[in-house]
C-alpha cells in the first residue's frame, strides 16, 4: 500500500524486492521521484535517474 502526503511518499507490505525495483513501482503509480529510500538504503543519483527514465 502506498500513501502519499505532500511532497512524501510512504509504502508498507508487498513482497521482498531490491530498492531499484520499488523506486521504480513508485514511479509508475505517482511520477518521477527526487530521493528514494527504501530498507535503509538510500538510492544515488544514477540510481535515481534510472528509476526515473
């Protein structure tokens, strides 16, 4: 389930998966992101960009 408040975005339950691949769910639900964190591991910059594309 993902929860958005203002600029935020939270999400809780779903199944094990590396943080590039829930950076890019999130994407597809709510649009580009400009940071994303996800188990404790913040993405990078390259990282972003390609969740991002």
């Amino acid at each position: 389930m993902y929860r958005r408040r203002g600029s935020a975005c939270t999400a809780s339950g779903g199944t094990e998966q590396p943080a590039t691949r829930a950076c890019r769910r999130v994407v597809q639900k709510f649009g580009p992101v400009t940071a994303f964190s996800y188990k404790g591991k913040t993405l990078s910059a390259e990282e972003l960009a390609a969740c991002n594309a």
